[in-house]
C-alpha cells in the first residue's frame, strides 16, 4: 500500500512538472481583411503613383506573444489607383490588370507565406517569406513591428522577378521618361 502512494506520488508531481514545462502551443489568429489595408507606391522617372489593393484573407500565427508565422491572400482584381481620377485613374487600373502587368484575369490572388520569424527587438521582427505574383514565388524580407492587435509591414518588391517588366530600363533601352522603375513598395496595415 505504502509503495502505491509513493508511486501515485511521484506520478502526480513528474506529470504536473511535465506540464507545468511543455511549450506555450501556437494559436493563429484571422486577420480582418475588411479593416486591413495594403498601399502600393511605385516609381517612375517623371514621379509616382500609389494606390490600394485588398487582402482577401491572412492570419498571423503566434507563440505565446511573439510573432512565429503569417499566410496571407491578395485579391489582385482590387488594385486601385488613388492618387488619380476618371479617364486617367481607368486607364492605369486597366494597364495594372493587364498582362503587362499583373495579368489579374489569370492570376486573380497573390500570397505570402512566413518562412522565418526572428525578434528584432520589442515588438519587431525580421521576416523572410515566400511571395508569389503571377504564379512565381520568389523569397523577401522585410520587416513587421505588432502593437495589440494591430501588426505593420513594409516591403520593397523587384516587380522584374515576377516577370512584369513593362517599362523597365533594366530590359528596355531609350525608354527615357518613360522608363518605370524596377521596385515598388508596399505598406501594411493589419487588424487581427
């Protein structure tokens, strides 16, 4: 009798030990696509052009209250041009859907996907992930800072390495004014 109370015991004490030591699991969380927001702004030698795009569906994932993955979905279709309007604003939209560009009525989404998470400091992270544009992933880093439930990004994207080069100096000679350039960048805004 004695050596089965010990043993129930030591049982009882290793198991909540055991517990008491395992890691925090890992919870996702749904961002809110309808209050997120991502901004575009690119660049071309007589000036810029910035506009919106919406996120179809993300979550970020997390350990405890550090940052360790994110997947999210673009709804490419959306690409909105905001710093011009009417014939202008049309014009640009269409040319970005096109297959100079996006090629949005065969590649309807883009996506990331967290490959790596490192802690920067409180509350920031570096993070490379797998970005994928008109079917072709590439790897980029960036930087993501999470206040509450509120989490930035900003990203600088070499739109040439999804094969958009409409525009680009970098493929096409005497283009001079003409000439867009290679990266854009991308700010984002996230609720969860």
């Amino acid at each position: 009798m004695k050596k089965g109370v010990t043993s129930l015991v030591f049982a009882l004490v290793f198991g909540f030990t055991a517990t008491a030591t395992e890691p925090i699991t890992e919870e996702t969380k749904a961002v809110k696509a309808d209050a997120s927001k991502v901004t575009w702004k690119a660049y071309k030698v007589t000036g810029s052009h910035y506009g919106s795009i919406s996120l179809k569906e993300g979550n970020l994932v997390f350990d405890g209250d550090k940052l360790t993955g994110g997947n999210f979905v673009v709804d490419m279709g959306t690409i909105s041009t905001e710093d011009l309007e009417g014939e202008s604003k049309g014009k640009l939209d269409g040319h970005l859907n096109s297959p100079d560009f996006f090629d949005t009525a065969n590649h309807g989404t883009s996506t990331l996907k967290f490959t790596e998470v490192t802690a920067s400091g409180k509350n920031a992270y570096k993070v490379t992930g797998d970005l994928t544009i008109k079917g072709i992933t590439k790897s980029v880093n960036f930087d993501v800072s999470i206040y509450g439930s509120k989490a930035t990004a900003n990203l600088k994207v070499d739109r040439t390495a999804f094969d958009i080069k409409y525009g680009s100096g970098s493929f096409f000679d005497n283009l001079g004014d003409k000439a867009i350039y290679d990266e854009f960048d991308l700010v984002v805004d996230l609720e969860f």
